[in-house]
C-alpha cells in the first residue's frame, strides 16, 4: 500500500458520491444518521459500563468485608454506577422501614453464672434476657420484592440502547445494498434508453451505485463489534447482579427476619406468663 492510497481512496469515494443517484444519496444520508445514533450509543454505553465494572468492583470489596449486611447504608457510603449497590440500597431502605414500621420482638433467655456470694454459700445463677428487633416473614417478602424489581430495573437500564447497536448491525448492510440494487437499476436503465454499453458510460453509475454497500459496511462493522462485546459485558454484570441479589436477600433473612418455629412462639408466649404468673404465697395470700 502506497501513501497515496488514501487519497485515492477518498477520490475514489468523493467520484462515487458525486455520480450516485438521489435516491442513493438519500440512502447515504439515511446510513450516515444511523451511523451517528450508532456511535453515540458506543460512547455512552461504553462509559456507562466501564463505570459500572469499575463501582461494582469496590463496592463488593467492601461489602464482603462487613459482617452486618446494613453495615454499607448506616455508615453512609455510596458507590455510584454500581448496579449492585442500587440494589443493596433499595434493599436496606426497605429492611429499615419494615424493621421500624413492623418489628417483632424476639427475646432470647440464657443462664449466666452469678460471682456474687450468697448467704448460704450455694452457687446460684440468674436468666439473662435480650430483646431482639426482627420483621416476620411476610414484611420479609416486601424487601425481596423490592431487591427483584431493582434487579430487573438495573437490567434493563444496561440493555437500553442497544437496541440501535442491533439495528445498525442488521439493517445497515441492507439499506445499503437497496441503494446500490437501485442504483444498478438506474444504470442500466439509463444504457438501455441511451443504446450504450460501453464500460465508459457503465462505470460512473455503477461506482456511485456500490458506494451505499460500502457506507452501509462502515455502518454495520462497528456497530457488530460493539454489539458483541457490551451484551457479553451486560451478560455477565447482569449474572453477578442476579447472584449478589440471592446472596444479600439470604444475609438479610439470617441476620433480621423471625424464623422462630410455631413452637418457639408458643413457648415464649407461655414463658412470659409463667414470669409475669404470682408466685405460690402470692397465690395463696390472694385467697386468704
């Protein structure tokens, strides 16, 4: 290839352009919008997901290395572009309104050996409560449908536009070949009316009629290889967005959500009124 191969090149397209028809200018005019919705989409989805791969990465950091899954939210942190952490707000929002709007105390009883001596000397030990605020099962539903419908909302945010990418990989080569198909046409229209098939008279009108294929391939290559990559990207930021919402769902269920049996229930129910029940001399010094 010689230096003078591009502005041959270029001659050779401007030559091409100049005897196209208007109909395959109006082609051109129409793959070249195309081509610039195209490339706006490369650019912007292409920061947005380097964004979003870049977040994602420190805000999972940081998330596996909290031992409270609200920890993130209480501290205040925030990892902007993060799919993921949209979900885990939304999620933690949610799991705060349920835990002060809905809570259900769970108190929890355990012996604890007493050091203070006793006027008899005999070893003794006393019930330790703590009380624990919770939401039931049904206020847990509430937080996981918020955590899929972020989820899904975060999905869909990655795929929009691609749509445009998928468009131009398509359609670009075609509407260019309709150009060039029309352009064969009117050539050789133009030789039939004109009684002339010489390569002189044919060469004009078939260069600008092979000029939208080549528009149209400029179009479509592109928009293939971006294509191609951001649905392999979106595919697996999506994927781990699909885990990291099973995973935190599972840590918020362990951590705040009253998974007590029926029985459990009954049984502290029952605990509480033998507590709050007077003793045997209370019982008797009532009936006397």
């Amino acid at each position: 290839m010689t230096p003078l191969t591009p502005v041959l090149a270029s001659g050779a397209l401007r030559f091409a352009f100049e005897k196209a028809t208007t109909e395959g200018k109006i082609t051109i005019w129409v793959l070249i919008i195309v081509s610039v919705f195209s490339w706006t989409v490369i650019i912007t989805k292409s920061r947005q997901l380097l964004r979003a791969i870049k977040m994602s990465k420190r805000f999972y950091k940081s998330y596996r290395a909290t031992r409270d899954p609200l920890e993130i939210a209480r501290r205040a942190e925030e990892f902007d572009g993060a799919p993921a952490y949209e979900v885990y707000y939304t999620g933690a929002e949610e799991t705060e309104y349920q835990l002060k709007n809905n809570p259900v105390k769970v108190i929890s009883t355990k012996r604890v050996h007493s050091d203070v001596p006793t006027a008899t000397g005999a070893e003794t030990d006393h019930l330790a409560r703590q009380i624990t605020t919770k939401m039931s099962l049904s206020s847990f539903d509430s937080v996981k449908v918020s955590l899929e419908r972020v989820a899904s909302a975060q999905a869909m945010a990655l795929e929009k536009g691609m749509i445009v990418l998928s468009t131009a990989v398509a359609g670009g080569p075609f509407i260019g070949l309709l150009g060039t198909v029309w352009g064969v046409m009117e050539t050789f229209s133009g030789i039939a009316r004109a009684n002339s098939a010489s390569l002189t008279a044919m060469a004009p009108g078939v260069a600008g009629a092979l000029i939208a294929t080549v528009v149209g391939l400029f179009v479509a290559i592109p928009a293939m290889f971006a294509y191609n990559y951001m649905v392999t990207t979106i595919r697996a930021i999506t994927q781990e967005l699909d885990n990291f919402t099973a995973e935190y769902a599972t840590a918020l269920e362990h951590k705040y959500v009253d998974n007590r049996s029926l029985v459990d229930e009954l049984k502290e129910v029952f605990g509480q009124q033998q507590q709050n029940a007077p003793f045997p001399f209370e019982m008797a010094a009532l009936t006397q």
